[in-house]
C-alpha cells in the first residue's frame, strides 16, 4: 500500500519537494480503489478523467498557477451532480440519469485544482444509517467487513477509510456525514445550516440537508469548507456574509473553554459501555487541561428522534413527488397510462425504506394528521433549537457520544428498522437546531472497533468549533 497522507500539507510540501506528482497520487488511490472493490464504497470511478486531471494539475503546478486544492484527490456522494455524470442517488429510479449542470461546490472544488476521483455509494437518496438501503447493495466497513460503514454518506468515508481518495465530501441531513465518520475512524463535520450551497445536491429534507467533509485531518475540513462556503445565487437558504479564512485562522484553542455534557446522554441504558468510558475520560481530560466541564439536562433527548423523522417523512415525502416515471429516471416497461406510469414507475423505482418514508411523510402531510403530526413536530423542532441555544449561550460546546454503539451487523436494519433510527439520537439534535457539529476519532485499542464523539457549537461559530476539534484531539 503507498504511503497515507493524513493532511494536504504533507501532499504538498511532497510536491513542491519533487518527491510526488498528482498523477502518481491518482494512481495509488484507483489502485486502492481496485484492490478495494469488494467494500462496494464507489458507484462510479472516473479513472480515466481522474488521470487526465491530475497530468493537468502537475503542469499547473510547475508553471506557479495550481490551485489551493491541487494534490488533494476526493470522492462525491452520489447524490451531489457533477456535470456530463451519472447522479442516481443510489436508487434505480434514477439509474442512468446523467447530470446536466455542476452543483456549486463541485465548481468551486474544480476551480481550486481538486481531483475527483470517483461517485461513493450511498443509502438511496440518502436515507439511512448504515448505508444498507443503496439499490447497489451495502457498503462495507474495511475494519471489519462484516458490518455497516455507517449512513448515509457510508461509501464516503469507506472510501478515505480505505485510503481510496484523501477527502470526501458528502451529505449531512441527521447525521450522515459525523456518523459514518465515527464508524470509520474519521473526521465528520456538518457546517451550520446555510453555510454551504445546496444547488446541484439531491434533495432529501430541504431544511436540513447540509454539504458535509469527511476527512483526516482538521486542516483539511477547515480548507474545503473555506472553499465551498459562501454566497450562491442558487441556494436562497445561505447567509450572506463573508466567508471566514478558517485555513489561515485555525489553530489549537489554548484558552480555557467551559463545556456541557448533557446528563441525558451520558445516562441512556443503550450507551455502549466503551463509548461511555471514552466520554468520560474525555471530560476528566478536559477538565486536567484547565477547561470547565459540566454536565446539563436536555429533557428533550427522547424526541429528538421522533421529531426529526416526522419532518424530514414530511419532507422527503414533497421533495420525491418529482420522482413520477414522466420527467426523467426510470419508468416502468409495465406501464399503459399515465396513472400506472405513476404508480409501478414509483412503487418499482423505490426501494424499501424510500417507500416507507414517502408514504409514512404523505400520511403526516394528509388533511386529517398534519396538526397532529406535522405541526407538533415543528412546534418541538423550536423548543429543542430554544434548548440547545440556551445551553450554547452558557457554554462554548456541548459534548456528546456521535453514535450509542460502534459499527454494528451488516443485516440488522432489515430486522428492525426503528433500531436503525435510533442511531441518530446524538446526532439529530446539531440538525434540528440548525448548529455545526463534528464527530472526532477516539484511539482505540488495537483491534477494536472504531468510534467518535461529537461537539456542537453555535450557529456559525465554525471557526471556534475547529479551533477547539484541534485541541480535543491533542488531549489524548
């Protein structure tokens, strides 16, 4: 295996030495990428292209003119449209639709000289936990193949796992760029709602999907997200102000920070054993390091879940009307007229878990629940954001557990999917309220399965979060 780069400064400073080209880099992770097939992590590699890219940059790089992200080799999601490609979401009903127009992050990644590689697998149209919902079969997790990567960005960080690309950029909607990451041993960070571009991203749940980065390195996050971020014609939901220099601005916080756990979390009967040990000795290592450490209670913990999944049903239920075997995708072969080219295009193009969500998101939506429901869920949508910024204006961040359990079985989302949804209880609170969150690798034993933890932070407080992710990780 060619030697891992846990930052783009050390692939640069390589470059610049002669040491490396990108086209050597390229071809080192299609190797990877191959010799890796099993893991099912990428839908599409784009070899040929990758290649011819990466002779570009080298030229660029000799004659003074390459981007900021020259040497850095990605993958997408495949829900993110990158023009003259395949964007299926992982699901049939949009097998073989090829992208028309670029989304704006993956115009800006290009015009920084970022190589990429290839499209990742993903749970189909980003609905899931563990990414086992793909038409194109699960993906697995390369430190043990007998269990999920985590979802829904799980070909994603399978993908930097596996040491198959450097970064990846995928999707955050109720966790599934941090959640992934915790299962696979990486860096997952969720910017905060508005803060990257939605244009060209399939959509899931409108106002919660969020451009997330799944990386190594601190460094990297905070240098794709000073890339991608910023104003965007397209994208009506961004906050207008300036993007911040969060590459040149970041450093390790030495100024004493005061933290809250919340006790909820740390007290839940489902909490693996290991990952509650690993919480904490973070705490008592935050305190030794000078800072404040306190626990609070957040009595909402328990409907945080319901919540999310009744708005993002709801949601998801209007954004995959569009879905009709009319318009593009696929249609079904069986179909006579417009109304069984509705129905057996929708009910044949969609796979189990999409179906479910439709119909569970029409039944919140129809005239005689949506009070009920819908309303409700929106009215504890704001108490827990109310909540949570209550907490965030005593604190700096809120620490908790990513995930209750490390990776778990390949199959047990089939036997019951509410366990599944479980997995977000961490997770989904960062979404509900709109703030940034990062899940940071612990070390592990040896052979032990790897897991994350997570801090929160304010709305946009971007530049703070990263800075303290910095001295987190330098605790252990």
């Amino acid at each position: 295996m060619a030697k891992t780069y846990t930052s783009l400064s050390e692939i640069k400073n390589e470059l610049l030495q002669g040491g490396i080209t990108v086209e050597g880099l390229v071809k080192n992770y299609l190797a990877q990428a191959k010799a890796n097939v099993h893991l099912n992590a990428f839908n599409e590699v784009f070899e040929e292209e990758a290649l011819a890219h990466a002779i570009e940059i080298d030229e660029k790089l000799k004659a003074g003119t390459a981007g900021k992200l020259a040497g850095m080799v990605i993958s997408i999601k495949d829900n993110i449209l990158y023009k003259g490609h395949k964007a299926t979401a992982s699901s049939k009903i949009l097998d073989n639709y090829t992208a028309i127009y670029s989304s704006t992050i993956v115009e800006r990644l290009l015009a920084e000289d970022a190589v990429i590689i290839g499209r990742c697998n993903c749970d189909e149209f980003a609905m899931g936990a563990s990414n086992e919902s793909s038409y194109y079969g699960p993906v697995k997790n390369h430190a043990d193949e007998s269990r999920v990567p985590g979802g829904s960005s799980g070909g994603s960080a399978v993908s930097v796992q596996a040491g198959m690309c450097h970064a990846a950029i995928g999707t955050d909607t109720g966790g599934s760029v941090r959640q992934p990451a915790s299962f696979c041993n990486a860096i997952g960070f969720k910017p905060t709602y508005g803060r990257i571009s939605r244009h060209g991203i399939i959509a899931y749940a409108s106002s919660f999907d969020q451009v997330g980065t799944i990386t190594n390195s601190i460094e990297d996050a905070a240098l794709l997200l000073e890339i991608m971020a910023g104003k965007d014609a397209f994208d009506s939901t961004l906050i207008q102000a300036e993007v911040p220099a969060y590459s040149t601005e970041l450093k390790a916080e030495t100024a004493p920070k005061k933290i809250a756990y919340l006790r909820e979390a740390l007290e839940r009967p489902g909490l693996d054993p290991q990952i509650k040990d690993a919480l904490l000795k973070s705490i008592e290592d935050l305190k030794a390091a000078g800072h404040t450490v306190e626990p609070v209670s957040f009595e909402y913990l328990d409907y945080v879940v319901p919540t999310y999944y009744i708005l993002t049903m709801a949601e998801a239920s209007s954004n995959l009307a569009r879905y009709d075997g009319v318009h593009y995708g696929y249609r079904s072969p069986k179909a006579t007229d417009l109304m069984s080219t509705y129905k057996l295009s929708r009910s044949e193009g969609f796979g189990v878990e999409v179906k479910r969500r439709i119909m569970l998101g029409t039944f919140i939506l129809s005239a005689g629940y949506y009070d009920a429901y819908y309303t409700k869920a929106q009215k504890m949508r704001r108490l827990i954001r109310e909540k949570t910024e209550e907490i965030l204006d005593n604190c700096d961040f809120i620490l908790t557990p990513t995930a209750p359990e490390p990776a778990y079985k390949l199959g047990r989302e089939e036997k019951d999917p509410v366990v599944a949804y479980l997995a977000d209880i961490f997770t989904v609170q960062a979404s509900l309220s709109g703030m940034p969150a990062i899940s940071l690798p612990v070390k592990v034993e040896k052979d032990a399965l790897p897991f994350g933890l997570q801090l929160v932070a304010k709305r946009f407080a971007e530049q703070e979060l990263l800075n303290f992710s910095k001295t987190f990780l330098n605790l252990s």
